[in-house]
C-alpha cells in the first residue's frame, strides 16, 4: 500500500491534517464523500455551542479506531470548511479515509 494522501489530507510535520466539509443538521452523521479537496461529513448535531464539532470529532475517532484526544480541531470552529489535526500514523488514517471516500453516502 502507499503512503499517497488523498486530496482532503495533508502532512503538517509529524501530524495529518484533514480537511472537513460539514453539513449540519443532518438525519444522521456520516460521511458523504469528497467536496471541494474535502471530506464532506454530515452532522447529525445543529451548529450551536460547539454540538456539531464536538460530534465530528467523536465521530472521526470512532470512525479512524483513535481516542478522541488523537484530534483537534486546529481551524473552522464556526466555518463550515474545517481542519482537523491528526496524531495518528499514516497508513491507517489513509486506509480509512480512502475507504470513507470510496463508500455511498448513507440514505
């Protein structure tokens, strides 16, 4: 497998940064594939007194198998465009997010 980020990833020193499209107030949380060089997510969690951050990030650490304090929300904390950072290895995180990318949105 190669190391090759997908487009929403990138490497800032030791740590991946993830960019994160969300839309919140959605049925349920989930990803929804790629917008604009970014995993769009969709939040089941309104954008009110960090709901829907909060519900990205534990939703991300459940989804890449890491504990919620491996990730930070490091820009966009009131923008829909937001970037994550990662304190993770490589591999697994690219695994994960190519398959996140590569799945249907769920319905």
């Amino acid at each position: 497998m190669t190391d090759e980020l997908p487009a929403c990833l990138s490497r800032h020193g030791e740590r991946l940064w993830l960019a994160v499209s969300v839309v919140p107030n959605a049925k349920r949380t989930g990803a929804d594939g790629a917008h604009d060089g970014a995993l769009r997510v969709r939040l089941a969690a309104p954008p009110v007194d960090g709901k829907a951050n909060e519900t990205l990030l534990a939703w991300l650490a459940a989804e890449l198998g890491l504990p919620k304090r491996a990730l930070a929300l490091v820009r966009g904390q009131t923008a829909r465009r937001k970037w994550v950072e990662i304190d993770a290895a490589a591999s697994p995180v690219i695994e994960t997010l190519r398959r996140l990318l590569a799945e249907p949105p769920p319905r």
